[in-house]
C-alpha cells in the first residue's frame, strides 16, 4: 500500500515509494529506495522535506499511534503526468547557478547508478528519466550554461562526468536537429547510458596511463557490445538507447567498430552519438593526453568529419556548441583577448565574449562583456590557454 508520511515519522526499513518536489531540492538522486542506511535517514531527516510516500509493500508500516495523513488509491502508485508548462528562458548568469547544482548531483547519480552497474544491479530507468527531464529543461532555458560546464573534469572523473556531457550535448544536439518530447528524452538516456560497458572493463586498461596493447585495445573495443548486453537486460530501456550504446564507435566510412556498420545503416541517433562522444573525449583531460582546447577540437573534427561522421549531424553540432565554443580563448583584432561565453544566435564566428587581457599593454583589462555579432571587434584567431596560463574557469565564472 502506498502511504503519505511526514518526514520525521520515517525510519529505517521502510521503502521510500516516492519524494515529491523538485529533484534538486532533496538529498538523493534516486526518488525510490529502501532506506536502509542511518546516513541516508540522516540526510531526510535533516533535509527540508516535510513528507514523502512510502510503499508498505516493500518496507516496514508506520506504528499505529503515527496515523498517515492520507492513503492513495489504487491509481495513485502511478503518478499522473503533470501538464509541462513552457519553459522561459532566462540570462546564463541565472542559469549557470542551477546549472552547476544539477550538474553535480547528475555525476553523483552516474557514479551511483554506474557503481551498481559494475556490481550486477538493474538500471535505475525511471530514475534516470528525472535526471534526463532536468538537463532538457536547464537547455531550454539557456543551452549555455551546462554547456560551459562539460570541459569541468579530471582524467580520474573522466568516465562519469563523460556520460554527463554526452548526454548534455545529445539533448543540445537534438534539439538543433529538431528532436522533441520522447526522442529527445531518448537522446539524453543514450548519451547517458552510452558508455555503461565501461563499467565491465578492468581498472587497469581503463585508467592506463600508456598506451594500451593490442591485446588491452581489444578488451577496450569491447565496452559497445558489453554495454548492449547490460542494458537490454534491463526493463524500460528504449530501443535508441540500445543501438547508441553499441554503435557510438561506428563511422559513415564503415571503419567504426563492432561491426563496421557505414552510411545509411547507421541510425540518426548512431550518428550523433558518434559526434558528441568524439567531441568530448578529446576536448577532456584523460590518463594517456591532455585535452585539446574546444575550438581546436572542432578544427580537428571537421578535418576528419568525410570519414568519421555524418555531414548533416556534424553541422547540427556546430551550430549547437559554436567555432568557437564556450570557454574558447580567442585573440580579438583589437588586441585584446578574451573568453567565449555564449554562442550568438546571428553568427556562429561571433560570440558573445569576456575581454579582459591587452597584448599591447600586457596588462589585464576591467572585465567586459562583448557581443561580437553587434560588430564592435572580431576574432582574428583562437589562442593557446596554455601558453597564457589564465584560469579561465574563474574568469568565466564556472
């Protein structure tokens, strides 16, 4: 039975059912779950909840003298689906502060659903689904913020905060492509889900440092086809999901593996997966190479795009994250340098910049917004971060 139950009443044992309100607002990732754990009654306890439902069926009741509020009907161990208002959109400085929290907590979700992946345990779907919705509507609002926050990684966080970002960029993708409602949520569960066979690859190839064997290489080449097993053994997992797991490593050339799959044959959302996991693989700091910057990184991808992807989603991409993508250092004609942004929706070599830094005096700037679609300035090149040593992260604002 179903049962609504204010927050302090709630003790271990019993099976959380359902969390009402915003994801962000409570402590767990998860919205079902057998409380178990006193650090987990901790957190509920300290939280600002002030109920949530609870499943009789599946844990302990609460005692008689603690009387419930209300008991759900037979049709409420289903919630209704809410009507979704429009989403408006609002400046990247509002969003990148919810941008961060969600971005946070959605690689806390991955390390958890991807740790009980490693043990044997189901796919959380339903629960993975909130996560989805969240990262759909953050896009909507301003696409920029979570999309500035991808690069965020260490080589040792890469394999979680990597299926973050590629389901980030396959929702921004999706929608430049024109996807909606289910196919874009499937977009998202893709890139989310797409590298899950890592999870049955040993630490000591994933995380080598050198160059991997012939024989490490093979086990590597084999995470697609582990990852397609798990997964279609799971309930509620959709069929797009399934076919970018197992073919994100495909090319149009039909020189991709597992099996070397060309052209047409491949799916369009094969196709983007294969864009947005290339993209951020080199633009991120791994075990065995430095990161590429992002503008680089699209340089690169365009000069191997005949081969490795589909003409049609690689400009989609482009168009989404920019020639320029944010976090971008770029030389001005001016003389000064600065920071991209935000994309500008005029031109994709015009940003909207951060200029902070003159060449000419060698000096740093009073920090300025610059939206060079307006034509105040352009870019003459990007510049090597590196070779400047500016924290940009903290210029940014990220």
């Amino acid at each position: 039975m179903i049962k609504r139950v204010r927050a302090s009443d709630v003790r271990l044992g019993m099976y959380v059912h359902e969390i009402k309100g915003n994801w962000l607002e409570h402590p767990f990732w998860r919205k079902s779950f057998k409380l178990e754990q006193q650090k987990d009654l901790d957190k509920l306890l300290y939280s600002k909840l002030t109920e949530i439902w609870i499943d009789t069926s599946k844990g302990l009741d609460v005692e008689e003298t603690k009387r419930v509020d209300a008991v759900v009907n037979q049709v409420a161990g289903e919630p209704k689906q809410l009507v979704k208002k429009p989403v408006k959109t609002v400046s990247l400085e509002q969003e990148l502060a919810v941008a961060k929290k969600l971005h946070s907590k959605t690689k806390a979700a991955v390390v958890s659903m991807f740790g009980d992946a490693r043990m044997g345990k189901a796919i959380e779907v339903e629960e993975a689904s909130v996560m989805i919705d969240e990262i759909n509507q953050s896009v909507e609002r301003n696409s920029n913020a979570l999309l500035s926050l991808i690069r965020l990684k260490t080589a040792t966080e890469y394999t979680y905060l990597h299926s973050v970002a590629v389901c980030i960029l396959m929702i921004a993708v999706g929608k430049q492509l024109g996807l909606q409602g289910g196919e874009l949520k499937q977009a998202g569960m893709a890139g989310l889900l797409h590298d899950i066979g890592k999870m049955e690859i040993p630490d000591e190839i994933l995380d080598k440092p050198g160059k991997l064997t012939d024989e490490e290489f093979d086990i590597m080449k084999s995470h697609p086809q582990r990852g397609w097993e798990l997964l279609k053994s799971c309930d509620g997992i959709h069929e797009a999901v399934l076919d970018v797991c197992l073919h994100h490593h495909e090319r149009v050339d039909g020189k991709g593996y597992p099996e070397k799959l060309s052209g047409d044959v491949l799916t369009l959302f094969a196709r983007m997966g294969a864009v947005c996991d290339v993209y951020d693989a080199i633009s991120s700091d791994r075990c065995y190479k430095k990161a590429w910057s992002p503008a680089e990184s699209i340089h690169k991808m365009a000069s191997w795009r005949e081969g490795h992807f589909n003409e049609k989603v690689f400009q989609a991409f482009v168009k989404t994250i920019g020639i320029y993508p944010n976090g971008t250092l770029v030389k001005l004609k001016s003389g000064r340098l600065g920071v991209v942004m935000e994309q500008s929706k005029k031109s994709l070599t015009a940003p909207i910049v951060k200029v902070f830094f003159s060449m000419k005096a060698n000096a740093h700037l009073p920090a300025e917004i610059i939206d060079l679609s307006k034509g105040a300035d352009s870019i003459e090149k990007p510049e090597d971060p590196v070779k400047w040593n500016f924290d940009l992260d903290r210029i940014q604002g990220v």
